[in-house]
C-alpha cells in the first residue's frame, strides 16, 4: 500500500477516536446539565405542591371555623327549646337549619381532607425525588470531572499522534482529506472482497490490483479513498 495511504487509514482512525472523545465529553456534560435541570424542575413541583397544601389547610380551617359557629347556633336554640324560652318552633327550624347545614360541612370537609391526604402524599413522593435528584447531582458534580480530565488526557495524546502523522502529507491530499471529513465524517474506507466496506459499491479488479501495485485510488461510489485490509 502506497505510504500515504497508510497515514491516511491511520489518520482516519485517530480522528475517530478524536470524535468519540469529543461525544463522550459532551454527554459527561449534559449528565451534569440535565441533572441541575431536573432539581429546578422539581422545586418548582415542590413550590406548586405548597402552595397547593397551604391553600387546602386555608379552606379546611375556615370549614372548621364555619362549623364551630353552627354548631355554637345549634347549641343556643337547643337550649332555648331546653329552657323553654322563645318560640319553640322557630328554635326547632334553627336546630334543623344548622343541622343541614352542618351536614353539608362534615361532607365538605372529609373531602377536602382527602385532597390534602393526597397533596401531601405527592409533596413527600416529590420531596424524595428532588433529594434523590440533589444526590445524583452531588455524586456527578464530583464524578464528571475526573471523567473530564481523564479524556482529556487520552484525547490529547490521540491528537498528537495525529497531527504528527498528518503533518507530512501532501497539502493538495489534506485539502482533499479535510473536504471528505468534512462532508461524509470518514476519508478512508476498507475493500472487503472486492466491495468498498463504505457504499458498498463493487470495485473493479483493475482498480484493486492499482491499490495493490501502491497507488492511491478512490472509490467510484463514495469517493473514499479505498484501502486494502491488512493481512
Ligand atoms: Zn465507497
């Protein structure tokens, strides 16, 4: 195989690596994005949720409040009618009224406890996932990090064996390189039996006993430069 083909393969395969340094970098960072994101979400949840169970508690104490009047009303003309003061049917009517009444209440306030059960049920379901959420955060503001820095690391050594194995080629080979990267990712593709492993194109034999005789072809379909697997 022609020298410069072996750079390119080798150069090819280096800038993938590079890539997948570079996509494990960025979904190290969106772990740590997406994880800010859901604990601002789940406040607000949380904030809604109180406000929601301080409202319910405001409409059950002045139920209660209610209530208690009623039943003081019920009370009085229970007395009346004990004592005999007063119209006797009236006081009847008010004791009937604030029975009714009343009724109504009790039923208004098991269901407003029913919602505030549930309410409340959702606040402490909510407050374990924004704890939960804070402690994947923690875990991963320490974590991403390290993660970071340890592809870095590996990144910049890949980059320099590829710069230094770019470096002496051709500019008008480069410029060609650069162009195919830059509009289909990869330079170089494999002729797998007699099939470029890219497109899938079948290469004529004159064109891979060219490749094998060391010269720099190609593909008819891709325009990837081919090269020969290595035996
Ligand atoms: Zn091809």
């Amino acid at each position: 195989m022609h020298p410069d083909l072996e750079r390119l393969d080798r150069v090819d395969q280096l800038d993938r690596q590079l890539r997948k340094f570079d996509d494990g970098a960025r979904k190290q960072r969106a772990i740590l994005v997406d994880a800010k994101a859901e604990i601002q979400r789940l406040a607000g949840q949380l904030d809604e949720l109180n406000h929601q169970v301080a409202a319910s508690k405001t409409t059950e104490h002045e139920a209660q409040r209610k209530a208690k009047r009623y039943q003081e009303r019920r009370a009085s003309a229970q007395r009346g009618l004990g004592q005999g003061r007063g119209d006797p049917d009236a006081a009847q009517r008010q004791v009937e009224q604030c029975n009714e009444i009343l009724d109504g209440l009790d039923t208004d306030l098991l269901e407003q406890m029913e919602r505030q059960d549930t309410l409340e049920g959702q606040h402490t379901a909510n407050a374990a996932a924004r704890q939960a959420a804070q402690d994947f955060e923690d875990a991963a503001a320490l974590s991403v990090p390290k993660i970071l820095a340890d592809l870095d690391t590996k990144r910049a050594k890949v980059q320099s064996e590829r710069d230094g194995t770019y470096a002496p080629l051709d500019n008008d080979i480069k410029y060609k390189y650069e162009q195919l990267v830059e509009k289909k990712r990869t330079a170089v593709a494999l002729l797998e039996k007699g099939v470029c492993s890219s497109c899938q194109i079948v290469v004529q034999n004159q064109q891979i006993s060219d490749l094998k005789r060391g010269l720099i072809k190609p593909c008819r379909g891709c325009h990837r430069w081919l090269v020969l697997p290595q035996s």
